[in-house]
C-alpha cells in the first residue's frame, strides 16, 4: 500500500510525522513516499503543486496531507499561493467528497461550548459535496445589474448549479457510510425555494430506494443549523452541498471543542482519497513542537477505513486517541487544569504505546 505524505507549511511537517510514527507501528507493509506541497514546494520549485508532487499521489493508494499556508505568501500572485496546491490536488484526482466527523471524546466534553449532556457520545459524520454548487457554478462575476429597482448599479452573481450524476454520487457515499454507522442519513438543501435543492431532493430519495436498511430524511438547511446545536446527537450521516456542507461542517466541528483535534478525508470515484486534518499551518506556533497531533493521526485512521480497507486498524487508533486523553495527557489547544501538558512528539509516542493489541 502506497502512502502519498505532503506535509506542507507551518505545523504540517510536525503533525504529519507523528501521523507516519502512528502508522508505522501498526506492522503493516505501507509504503511512503514523501513530496512538497504549498509554500515549501513554492520555495523549492516556484509553484505550489509541482507536476512531480501530482505524479506521486496519481500514483498513491492514498494521500496524507498536513496544511499549506503562510502570511509571507500573502502578496503572491492568486495562482502561486500555498493554497492553490488543495484545489489543485480535488481536481486532479477527482476529490468530490468530503467527510468530516465531528466526535465528541468523552474527556473532553468540557471543551465543546454546548452543555455535556447535549456533546458526551456525539459522532456525527458530514457528507459535503465537494466540486460543484455555487463556489463552481457559472456564469458568475461582476457587472451592472441590467433590470430590477437598482438597473445599472454594481452587482456580484453566482450560479447554484447540481447535475444528477453530481447528486447521485455523493448520495451513494453517504449512505455507504450510514450502512458502516448507524444507518441514518439526514440530506439538507433548501428545497423549499431553490431549484437545485428540489432536484437534489429527488435524486437523493431515488437512490434511497438502494438502500432501504438505511433511513433518510430530508430537512431545510436553517432547520439543520438550528437542529445541530439543538440536539446534535439526533443525527449520524448528515448528506448536503458545498456551500450548506460548508457552512455546517464548521458548526458541528465546533461542537467538539478544539480545531487540533478534527480529521477530514476527501474521495474520489475509485475510493482514493486525501487525509488531512481540518485545521491550518498554524504559523503562530509552527517549529515550537506544541501543535496537537491528533486532527492528523484521526485523519491517518480515516484513510485505513476509507481508502485502505484497514478498519479494524482505524479502531485501534481511535482507541488509543481516547485512551491518552482518558489518562488525562493534553497539548496546550486542549488544556484544562490538572491534566498533564505535553508536546506534539510526546502526544504521538503516548499513542503509540496505547495502541491495543
Ligand atoms: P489555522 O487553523 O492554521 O489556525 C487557527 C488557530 O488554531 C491558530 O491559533 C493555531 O495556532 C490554532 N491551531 C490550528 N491547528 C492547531 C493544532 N493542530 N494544534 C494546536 N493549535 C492549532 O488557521 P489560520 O490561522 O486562519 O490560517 C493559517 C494558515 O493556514 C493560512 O495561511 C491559511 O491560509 C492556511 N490554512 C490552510 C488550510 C489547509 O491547508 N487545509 C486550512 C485552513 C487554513
């Protein structure tokens, strides 16, 4: 099995390392193969995503990925900025779906912003599309509105666009997932007022039909938003859009607490997929070894459910996250008073050594 591993800029080199120590003490035959990504492949090759780099993830089973981004690229021309690498790397190899679980780990419970007994037992997994919706629609851009009540002022359009094959797709990963859970998904669009959404709606019944152990429900995204911090633990596969999977994603990782501590994967067609974890280069405390490895290590579980067809070995590492955080060892992003602070390298080792048998 081929491990494509970009680490990227700031804290992604350090995060990304302790996610190859957990992987490698897994005693399994992976292979890893490592490339520039973002700012450092900039500085290498005066572009952010080096044919080279493209090359070897084609040629991986899977990609794991740290963070691009710094301040100092900041005046870069749009095409040479760090970032440009991620939107490069869904179109290249196909990316169109991202699942972010939001997990609630029981010792942490304090960090979520919501009352205990509304986050202790969360797991919720976010199916969003990826690579259509209004962030990709066109026409879109800026001109004088040619009619309504303000002809000829300034006006900025996009377009919401879905195509069948689009929504089919992505349904079909949802309920995949739903049938690896607890075989509920719940589809959100605003079906009420947009087209698309009336569309979306359909196709996302008809597939249902393939699916029958699982169950479906369909909710207007501003009853979601609300639903979400509500009664999260109501949902399990939660299916919607880029731009409302956008939005919700963000809301439900914030229900766990810390940024440091969220996975995410994004898969193709075939099942490959790219691991990383939610949040970014982190340039604040980059080279300080402070950063909290475990978003990444998640992600790198993540890619053994999802692209590597390793679950049993995905549990052994989720188990060993809740075990060093139940034994009270935490990196100052999810510090609380009387538990024991420890560096990135620390928090990777104590992983290690807590993987089950
Ligand atoms: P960020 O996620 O990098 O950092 C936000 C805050 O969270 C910072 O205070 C940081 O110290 C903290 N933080 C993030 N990850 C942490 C971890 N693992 N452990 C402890 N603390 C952690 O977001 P930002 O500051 O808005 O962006 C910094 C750079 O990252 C920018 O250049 C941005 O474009 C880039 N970025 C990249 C990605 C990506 O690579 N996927 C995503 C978001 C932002």
């Amino acid at each position: 099995m081929k491990i494509a591993v970009l680490p990227g800029d700031g804290i992604g080199p350090e995060v990304v390392a302790a996610a190859v120590q957990v992987l490698q003490a897994l005693g399994e035959p992976f292979e890893f193969e490592f490339a520039e990504v973002g700012g450092a492949a900039y500085e290498a090759y005066g572009q952010p995503l080096p044919e080279a780099t493209l090359a070897l993830t084609r040629a991986a089973d899977a990609v794991l990925f740290g963070a691009v981004g710094d301040w100092k690229y900041d005046a870069l021309p749009r095409a040479l900025r760090p970032e440009q690498a991620i939107l490069g790397l869904r179109r290249a190899l196909g990316l169109f779906a991202n699942l972010r679980p939001a997990v609630c780990f029981e010792p942490l419970v304090a960090a979520s912003s919501l009352k205990p007994e509304l986050v202790a037992g969360l797991d919720i997994l976010i199916v969003r599309e990826l690579t259509g919706d209004i962030y990709f629609g066109q026409p879109r851009g800026r001109r004088l509105a040619p009619d309504g009540p303000f002809t000829g002022a300034p006006e900025g359009f996009d377009t919401m666009r879905y195509t069948r094959p689009e929504i089919e797709r992505i349904a079909r990963v949802a309920f995949e997932a739903a049938r690896r859970r607890r075989r509920h998904v719940t589809s959100v669009d605003k079906a009420n007022v947009l087209e698309t959404s009336q569309l979306w709606r359909e196709v996302v019944t008809e597939v249902h039909a393939e699916y029958r152990d699982v169950t479906l429900e369909h909710l207007y995204v501003d009853n979601a938003a609300m639903q979400l911090v509500r009664a999260p633990k109501y949902f399990d596969v939660i299916v919607t859009g880029n731009l409302f999977g956008d939005i919700l994603s963000d809301e439900a990782a914030m229900l766990t607490g810390s940024i440091g501590m969220l996975p995410s994967a994004s898969l193709g067609e075939s099942g490959r997929g790219l691991y990383e974890p939610s949040h970014g280069s982190a340039p604040d405390i980059a080279g300080k070894g402070t950063a909290n490895p475990l978003a990444t290590i998640l992600s790198a579980a993540m890619m053994l459910r999802h692209s590597l067809g390793r679950p049993a070995q995905a549990a052994r590492i989720e188990t060993a996250v809740g075990k060093v955080l139940a034994a009270g060892l935490r990196t100052p992003d999810i510090a609380s008073p009387g538990m024991r602070m420890v560096g990135t390298r620390e928090m990777a080792a104590a992983v290690v050594a807590a993987l089950p048998d």
